[in-house]
C-alpha cells in the first residue's frame, strides 16, 4: 500500500474508532444531506494538460452531492457521501475537468446558541477526475483520467431551524494530493430522521 492511502487510512480509522468512544451510549438521528458547493480546483503545472507554467492553475468549479449519516446526542457525527462537479474551460481550452468523489467525513458541532452551532469536521475522500476535448466529439477520442486518495475538511456554522432541519454554510477543502486541490464553500441542508 502506498505511504498516502496508508496515511488516509489511518487517519480514517483514527476518527472513527475516537467517534463510537465518544458517542456510546448516545441516541442517534440518521441524517440525510443534500449540498451544492463551488470553489477553486488547483492543479500542478506537472499535469499532462497543463500549459507548463511554473505555478498552480486555478479553476473555477461547482459541485452537487449528498451526504447520509448519524448524528449523536453529545453533537458529534459521522458522514458519507458522494459529489459530483466540473470546472470552467481549462484556461480557455475547449477541455472541462468533470471530477467525481466518496468521503467520509467525523465532526462535531458546538452549540452556541439554541439555533446556532459552530461546525467541524475531517475525513477522507477517494476522487476521480476526467478532461475531454468538448470541441471534436470523436467516438474514439480517449478522456484523460487521474484518481487518487486524499484528507477533507470543512469548518462552517449550522443553523438549526427546528428539531429535524437545520443548515450548514461551511468553507473546506479536499487535499488530494500533489497535484490537485480543490478549495471550496458551500451550503447544504440537513434533514434528520430520529
């Protein structure tokens, strides 16, 4: 296994392994979560389409996703999910990046107030991304294909509307390697099941 996914891994088990300890004996909601977010994907003048600059390329993107979990009664909770996004034309090329990840995710939320809480969370997200030149639609024309493993994290404020909806607007970002980041804020929903 390679020092990276070793290290996710890890880290994985670590954050889980430290919720169950932290939430026995805790009542649970499920959670479902729909969320749409945007930022900034960089990418490593290494990439085979960068232009070859000596410096990271930033582009726009948008992402859809939904994410499903527990949350327990001391506020801690676990999350998975899946996203799904794309980013503007790569630096005025026809090519667009389309990019596709699963995460899991542990956090906590400090209530601050009855309605409002202060959100944090870390975890783990396996990614895949794909380019296609969209300016020749060739059958035979290959996409460009780049995977990998990497750390998220997101700090935000939930706003909690009544016992079973509430909001999150978050900033975060998913480190996925050395090539590629996506840096991202967004807003999600969250309705829970008790």
């Amino acid at each position: 296994m390679k020092p990276r996914k070793t290290t996710c891994a890890l880290v994985f088990s670590l954050l889980n392994l430290t919720s169950l300890l932290l939430c026995t004996h805790a009542q649970a909601a499920w959670l479902l979560e729909p969320e749409v977010n945007a930022g900034s994907l960089k990418l490593s003048d290494k990439l085979e389409f960068s232009p070859g600059e000596e410096h990271e390329n930033s582009l726009s993107a948008y992402a859809l996703g939904v994410q499903g979990g527990f949350e327990f009664a001391n506020h801690v909770f676990i999350k998975a999910g899946l996203t799904s996004g794309e980013t503007e034309n790569l630096l005025g090329w026809q090519d667009r990046i389309k990019f596709y990840d699963a995460h899991v995710s542990s956090g906590v939320q400090w209530p601050v107030s009855p309605r409002v809480s202060l959100l944090a969370a870390l975890g783990v997200s396996n990614w895949d991304y794909y380019t296609k030149d969209q300016a020749s639609f060739a059958a035979n024309q290959p996409d460009k294909h780049y995977s990998g493993s990497g750390l998220e994290y997101r700090a935000g404020l939930n706003f909690r509307f009544n016992r079973l909806l509430s909001m999150d607007i978050y900033a975060g970002g998913k480190d996925w390697g050395d090539y590629v980041r996506y840096e991202q804020y967004g807003l999600s929903l969250c309705f829970r099941f008790e």
